[in-house]
C-alpha cells in the first residue's frame, strides 16, 4: 500500500473513531463560516449607517468599515487555504441538481466576497487615500485613478456588497427551508449544536 493510502485510511480510520462521518464540518470551517457571516453583515450595516452619522462618527464608521474588511480578507484567505488542505472537506449533503446548485451558490458568494474586498482597496487607493487598519495607514501601491474610473470603482464595489446580501440571504433561507420543511441535516451541518436539542 503506498503512503499517500495509508495516510488517508488512517484519517478515514481516526474520523470514524471521532464519530465524524464527514457529514458535519469541523470546528474551524464552522468558526470561519459564522466569522464571515458577522464581518459581512457588520460591513453592510456599517456602509448603510455612517451617511446618516455625523462628521466625526462617519469618519470612525468608515475606518471601521477599512478595518474589517481587511479582517473579513484575512478570514477569507484562511478560509480558501484550510478548505483547500486535505482532511477538510465534506461529503456534500445533497446529490444531483441541488448538489450542482449549492455548490453554484458558494462558488459565488466566494467570488463576490473576493471581488468587493479587492474593490474596497482599489476603491480607496484609487483616489489617493490610505486604507486604514484600525487607525494604521496603508499607503496606495498605484497612482489615483481619474475622477470617472473612481466612481465605477465605487459603484461596483456597491453592487457586489449588494449581490453578497442577497445571496447570503438567499443561502440562508434555503438552509432554514432544509431544517424546517424537508427535516434534514443542511443546517446542522453548520450548526452541530442543533443535533443535540
């Protein structure tokens, strides 16, 4: 038997010890899924406050916005790289078209979440300002953009925060109707302590 089997029979071997038949995630895909949820609906809620907030509260609003999206990009990037190493990865709970579908889904919510970090950088850089990690400057890398392009930068980075909420929401009613109209184990999955009750 070669190595590369071994190790995977032996990983195999110590999950089903565990109790862990691959059909829940573990603890840090868990942790790093709620996470994000949090950053995400933290920023959106940020971004459709600090209008109404007054000078100096909107300026602390937006740092705050800077400081946790560079948190959420960090998340992200963690998030990709242990999904990405072996020993982390899930049977899916459903086959066939709503396999194809929910793995569409995630695919995108990745992608838009990817997207409007790199937007929110590009967005600040492009008109010559730093992003700010909780107060620390970060220089822009490039020369300002003109007046237009920044704009669109601006607009797109609007629309993909936009597109996240509502697929985020999308995404997390398709997992209530799971639980509580077809009783299955979609959000239990993600939310183990639901098993237990």
């Amino acid at each position: 038997m070669q190595r590369n089997q071994l190790s995977k029979l032996s990983n195999t071997a110590t999950r089903i010890v565990a109790g862990d038949d691959k059909t829940t995630y573990d603890r840090t895909s868990i942790a790093l899924h709620w996470l994000t949820a949090v950053l995400v609906l933290t920023q959106f809620v940020l971004a459709q406050v600090w209008g109404f907030a007054p000078r100096p509260t909107k300026h602390l609003l937006i740092v705050a916005h800077m400081s946790f999206g560079i948190l959420l990009t960090a998340v992200l990037l963690l998030r990709v790289l242990w999904r990405l190493s072996p020993g982390h990865q899930t049977r899916p709970a459903s086959t066939g078209w709503i396999e194809l579908a929910a793995k569409a889904v995630h695919y995108l919510l990745y992608a838009l979440l990817i997207s409007v970090a790199v937007l929110g950088f590009v967005l600040r850089w492009s008109g010559n300002e730093s992003m700010s990690f909780f107060g620390l400057p970060i220089k822009p890398p490039f020369a300002p953009f003109s007046k237009p392009a920044h704009h669109n930068v601006g607009e797109a980075h609007e629309l993909a925060g936009w597109a996240i909420i509502v697929l985020a929401a999308l995404h997390a009613a398709a997992a209530l109707f799971h639980h509580f109209f077809l009783r299955d184990n979609v959000l239990v999955r993600m939310l183990p302590i639901l098993k237990k009750r």
